[in-house]
C-alpha cells in the first residue's frame, strides 16, 4: 500500500511538471516579446508535455521505438497521428460543409484566363482588391477554418527530431502511422511542399516547427516591441457577408510585418513570412451569427509573384499592377512592428 504521504508527494510532482510544461512556452514568451501575454488562443497551443513526458518520449525517439508508444504520445502532446483525430469540430456551425480542401490549393490552381470571377469565387474569393471592402458592401467569404485546429505544438526538443522534408517523407508517414493518401498524407504534402518551396525575391521564409522557433523568427526579423493580430473567428465561411467598418491598424509599407499562417501537420506548424509593403486592416464581418472582426492583409508589391497566381486570374491583372488582399484565417498571426 502507498504511503500517504508519498502518494501527496507524486500528485504534487505532478501537478508541478504539468504545470512547468504549460509555463515553458509562456515564459519564452515573456523573455523574448514585449507583450504581457500572448493570445489566450495561442497561449492554449503549448505543448502539454512535462519536462518528464517530453525526456521519455525523446528516449523512445532515439530507440526507434515511438510506432508502440504512439497512442500515448499523441494523447499526452495533444497532436493528430492519424486521420481518425480529424472528426474533432473546429466549429460548433453545423450548417457548414466539411473542412474545405487545404487553402493552399488556392495557390496551385490553373485557370483558364476567361474563368469568370463569379465561377471562380464559389465557395468564397480567396484574393481581392483593397477597394471591394467597403463598409456597406458585401463578397462571399472563403473557408477560414484551420483543420486540425486543436493540435498544440511539441517542444522544441522533440519537434527537431521529426522528419520534416519530401526526402524524408515514407519515415515521417511511418513514424505518426499515417495511411497512404489520406487526409493526413496530403496535408503533410501540402505543408511540405509550402515549407521546401524556395521564396519569391524579396520575400523571407520559414516554417516554424516549434513554439520556440516560431518566436525566434518574429524577434529577428521585428524585433522585440511588436503587436500581435489574428481574426477572431471563423464565423462568415462560406457566407455572403457584409461588411461594417475598415479600420487600418498598420500601414507603414517601409516596414513590413511578419504573416504567419497556421499549417496542417500532426502538431503545430507556422509558415510565416515577410513580403515588401503590405498593409493590414480589421473588417467587421457582418455574418448570420454575429460580427466578426477579420484581419485583412494587403499586398501593395506583387511585381515578383508568379503570373499564373490565382489571384491575378480571379482579377485580371499581372504582376506589379495592383495590389492583392486577402484574408487571415482561424490561428493565423500578424505581427507588427510598435511604432514610435
């Protein structure tokens, strides 16, 4: 029989390696962003791992041995290892279709240049110019949701020991027991094929495969003084809405901000990015359920985008000729340098 005393004894180790692991991303915030916090929303994406969990999964990792672990590892770090994981809800809004296609099949699509913009923005217009959103107006809203929006990220420790590359894909599906063409596999594709693709000039790069890295890129290329952006909810898919006030919260195109966006992966990945001159607005969002206040990024330099980019077949235009806006999704992130 355990002792009393030693058993209050674990519960309080417990408790306190739970509570260091949810402390471990707040306090890396703290030492390395002049913000008190950061949103609770990405605040709930620490890992969950204690310093304990996260020792022993590393030593099943080096073994070669997480494929008989994998249920408890993915349970305790709160990661999606398989495409069962994916029936969680990211929304309540049960009147909404199935998690669209991943939003970067945006980027791949070939239209033929006479597709009419009304055919093309089925299901809601991914890019748009600055001057369709005006208060009063209305457009048809894209799927803005993430679809594993759940999944927290893995410490750093842990995250750099994962395959992350096209080489090494048949070991990355191996390892989280990934089924061929599964929702999964393309999602891992998809984020793949995002991360390896070489930037377009002037643009600055990168995926962030932990909490740690995904600040580390912020501070380098902003500094430690910033503000922090995302649109409030995923409310307005696939509607037609309409819009209230615009508001401009950044607009210093000689100092450009850091676009991050959430990617699907088994744990929490960020593509984040800065381009030249790029504004960011706060629309109110006008839905059937209530108002939503979406962040929305301009591009006012796309004189090196590819000619074939969705955008300029929705619109019309090449590159260098207009300006491209479009709208930051469920856990997406915005950040901006403090001025003054």
């Amino acid at each position: 029989m355990t002792h009393p005393i030693l058993l209050v004894g674990l519960l309080i180790v417990l408790y306190f390696s739970g509570l260091q692991a949810e402390n471990a991303f707040l306090q890396y915030w703290e030492e390395h962003i002049g913000l008190p916090h950061p949103p609770h929303w990405l605040a709930a994406k620490a890992s969950p791992l204690s310093l304990h969990q996260a020792t022993m999964f590393m030593k099943v990792m080096e073994e070669n041995d997480l494929a008989s672990h994998l249920h408890l590892f993915c349970k305790q770090a709160n990661i999606a290892c398989s495409t069962n994981a994916l029936v969680k809800k990211t929304t309540n809004d049960t009147t909404l279709p199935p998690i669209a296609p991943w939003n970067d099949d945006k980027l791949k699509y070939h239209l033929p240049n006479e597709t009419p913009l009304s055919v093309a923005s089925q299901g809601g217009l991914p890019y748009f110019r600055e001057s369709m959103v005006k208060e009063g107006s209305y457009m048809p809203i894209p799927d803005l949701r993430d679809p594993i929006s759940y999944k927290s990220f893995l410490p750093r420790s842990l995250a750099s020991k994962i395959p992350f590359s096209f080489a090494q894909l048949e070991e990355l599906k191996k390892l989280f027991g990934l089924v061929d063409e599964s929702n999964m596999d393309e999602y891992i594709q998809d984020t793949l094929k995002v991360c390896e693709e070489s930037p377009i000039q002037g643009e600055q790069s990168t995926c962030a495969t932990s909490a740690e890295d995904f600040i580390d890129f912020v501070v380098e290329k902003l500094g430690h003084h910033v503000r922090v952006w995302s649109t409030e909810s995923v409310e307005g898919s696939y509607e037609n809405v309409t819009f209230g006030t615009v508001k401009l919260i950044y607009g210093n195109l000689s100092e450009p901000p850091t676009l991050c966006h959430s990617q699907p992966f088994p744990f929490q990945i960020y593509y984040c990015h800065v381009l030249p001159k790029v504004k960011v607005y706060v629309v109110d969002i006008h839905a059937r359920k209530k108002v939503n206040h979406a962040i929305m990024a301009c591009h006012y330099d796309t004189s090196t985008w590819n000619p074939n980019h969705i955008a300029f077949k929705l619109l019309g235009f090449g590159p260098g000729l207009i300006e491209v806006c479009h709208w930051i999704n469920e856990n997406g992130v915005v950040w901006t340098k403090t001025l003054g």
